[in-house]
C-alpha cells in the first residue's frame, strides 16, 4: 500500500439530502424536485447551518438554499453528484458510491405483494398476512397494530423503494422468531423472478431492533477492495446492512443521527489507517418520507453542530467527504426518494485553497478517490478527484 495522502478519510452520507432535481429526474416523475431548496423555503431564511455553510454547501447551488448565502471563501471544495444507476433507493446510491453502479432496477410493488409471495411466508410462519400496501410504518401500525396484537399475524407494507417490511409487536412475536422469517423472505425475493433490495424487521415496542436483511452486493465493491488491500474499515449507521457485512472491518449500529455522531466521534479518537464511512439516516426515515420540511431543518441544524465537533477534531492528515445517497424532499409530491444531485463536500485542515469540483458524473467517483487515496485498485468506474484537493 503506498504512503495515503490522507491517512483516515471520514465519509458522512447525510441520508435523502438531495439538492435539485437530476438530469433523468423525469424518468422519475420527480421534476421540481430539491431537498434543500424546499427545506430552506420553509425556514423563511432561518435555517442556520453555518458549519456547512462554510464547507461551501449553498455555493455548490446555481440558487443559493434560503437564509444559506454563498461564501466567498469556503473551507473547502464543493460540488455535486450524479446517479447513473437505474433506481433512487439507498442500496442503489451506496452502491454506486462504492463503484458498484445498479444497472437494473429492483423490483418494487405500488400495487402491494403477488400472492405467491405472501403464501410461502404464510406457510413457513404458520401466521397470516394483513396489510400488504404501500404505506407508511406509523400509519399501517397505527391502524392494523391492534389487531396483530390479538390475532399474532404479520404486517407486511412497503413503499416507493425495493423494501418489503414486517411490522411485529415484540410482545406477540419474539425477536428472533420475526428475524427468522424475514430470513426467509429474503430468500424469496433474490432474483431472478423477484428482486427486492432489502426486507426490514420492524418491532414496533423496540424500534431500536429494526434490522434490515439486504440483497447480497453482485458484485467486488470498494470496501471489498479497501479491506482486502489491508486499509482499516468502518462502517457507521445503516452500511453494515446496505453492504451486508461485506468490507467492514469494524461496525456499529445508530439508533439516530445524533447517535451517529457519537460513533463517528468514537472513531474519530482511534488511531487508525482507512476509511470510515458512515449513514445518518433520520434525514429520510423521520422526515423525509413523512413530508415533513420543519423536522428535515431541525435534523439539519442538529447534525451541523454536532459536524462542529467533527471540524475541530481534525487531523491534518484527514479528510473529510460529505454527501448523500438521493433525495427525500419533504416539499415535493408523494412520500418516496426524489432523483436529485447530491452535495459533495471536501475538507481537510492540512488544504491551503478552495474550489468547485463541478458536477461528477457518477456516485463512483467518490469511491474512486478513496481508493485513490490508499493506492487500491478497483472497479474501473469513476473518476477519483483527490488530485483536486490542495
């Protein structure tokens, strides 16, 4: 491994922070799609985030995010990121990130699940289904938990993403035995005829006891080729799921973002060699699904002070990358992911300039520059930009 130019690289994925509408956006029906304009618009110029605001966050923006002005000096470099895979889900967003681009789209069900599906769980759990619509946890738990309480059946719902979900109270079915069966879905629904991107324990007495059993990456990803060049890896929030184990040396589990933030200061005091990556996802679950713009800026807010912390810890010799996967714009139509371009922000304290990285091509290049860093070779997408940073 060839001496790094950056001896720990620190990637935070600010989950569904989408910042406009992408090029395809309207394959997606998602035209008029941005995340961080329509959070701004409904702060009316108070959304104070100046930690990213001077890592250059609204001058990466052709309209700068409301109450957000463009500085004149960033911290910094600044840009944006392209999807080319062919859908908006998380697993599709960090994959990409990792140069493993989704080239077909997961299958996902407007319409609810075939019944052939839903009667193998059936037969395998010995319990009944109820639900099986797109919704959201709160409501279809609100509205069906009382009767899965009495009858023990299974919940299943999903929504705009590749998810099929089961919604269980932990007084009624154990833990394992909810794992157990969402084991099984996931057996179901590996290709070819069904391919869904991940199948979601939902305990609705501990949510702390979620569990996401995902689709198996198809191919070697960056992080596969990180560990297996002997770099240190860390993955925070949901990537031990999204990745499904695969490339993480070291791992840990959020119960929120602030929880996050926590584990990212934890790593941040190891002496380490490699890449952290990690996922704060309450952008998205909490807020951006729910439609809701005021929480979204609150969770913002939040996480930007905590990234206070983050700029004071460090190192010379570190870096620090912070973008999304999509969008969730709390503003916009519907209840599902927007197709965006997302931030990208750059920062070391060791950098003597500032600049524009433009807008990148694909999510790949942000992988690309962590094996680039480290001198690994990996899958030939992307184009790293760490000759960029000075």
């Amino acid at each position: 491994m060839k001496t790094a130019k950056y001896k720990r690289i620190f990637g935070i994925v600010m989950d569904s922070v989408g910042t406009g509408e992408a090029p395809d956006a309207a394959k997606f029906d998602d035209v008029g799609s941005d995340t961080l304009g329509h959070v701004g618009e409904a702060y009316h110029g108070k959304l104070a985030i100046p930690n990213l605001q001077k890592l250059g966050i609204s001058n990466l923006r052709q309209t700068p995010i409301q109450g957000v002005d463009k500085v004149t000096s960033p911290i910094g470099y600044y840009g944006k990121m392209q999807e080319t895979s062919a859908g908006k889900d998380s697993m599709d967003g960090h994959w990409e990130m990792m140069g493993l681009p989704v080239q077909k789209p997961l299958d996902t069900f407007p319409n609810g699940f075939p019944a052939e599906i839903l009667q193998k769980i059936e037969a395998f759990s010995g319990r009944k289904v109820i639900g099986n619509r797109p919704e959201s946890g709160t409501k279809i738990i609100a509205e069906l938990g009382e009767q899965q309480m009495k009858t023990g059946d299974l919940i299943i719902y999903t929504s705009g993403d590749s998810v099929l979900q089961i919604a269980a109270h932990e007084d009624v079915i154990p833990l394992q035995e909810l794992y157990k069966i969402c084991e099984y879905a996931r057996t179901l629904v590996n290709g070819p005829d069904y391919t869904i991107g991940r199948i979601i324990a939902r305990p609705y007495v501990g949510p702390a006891n979620r569990h996401d059993f995902t689709l198996e990456p198809t191919g070697t990803t960056d992080l596969d080729y990180l560990q297996k060049a002997g770099v240190h890896t860390v993955g925070i929030g949901k990537i031990n799921d999204i990745f499904s184990g695969h490339g993480i040396d070291e791992g840990y589990h959020n119960e929120s973002n602030m929880d996050g933030m926590d584990h990212v200061d934890h790593v941040m005091a190891e002496d380490f060699t490699g890449f952290c990556f990690t996922n704060l996802v309450d952008f998205d679950a909490m807020y951006g699904h729910r439609r809701n713009p005021i929480g979204f800026g609150e969770a913002l807010m939040d996480f930007d002070k905590r990234l206070g912390t983050v700029l004071k810890n460090l190192k010379d010799d570190d870096l620090l990358l912070i973008t999304a996967d999509h969008g969730n714009d709390p503003g916009f139509k519907g209840s599902d992911h927007t197709r965006e371009l997302v931030p990208l922000l750059a920062y070391s304290p060791s950098m003597t300039t500032s600049g524009s990285l433009g807008v990148r091509q694909t999510f790949a290049d942000f992988g690309a520059t962590v094996l680039d860093n480290f001198g690994v070779t990996g899958n030939p997408v992307g184009s790293s930009f760490l000759t960029d940073l000075k």
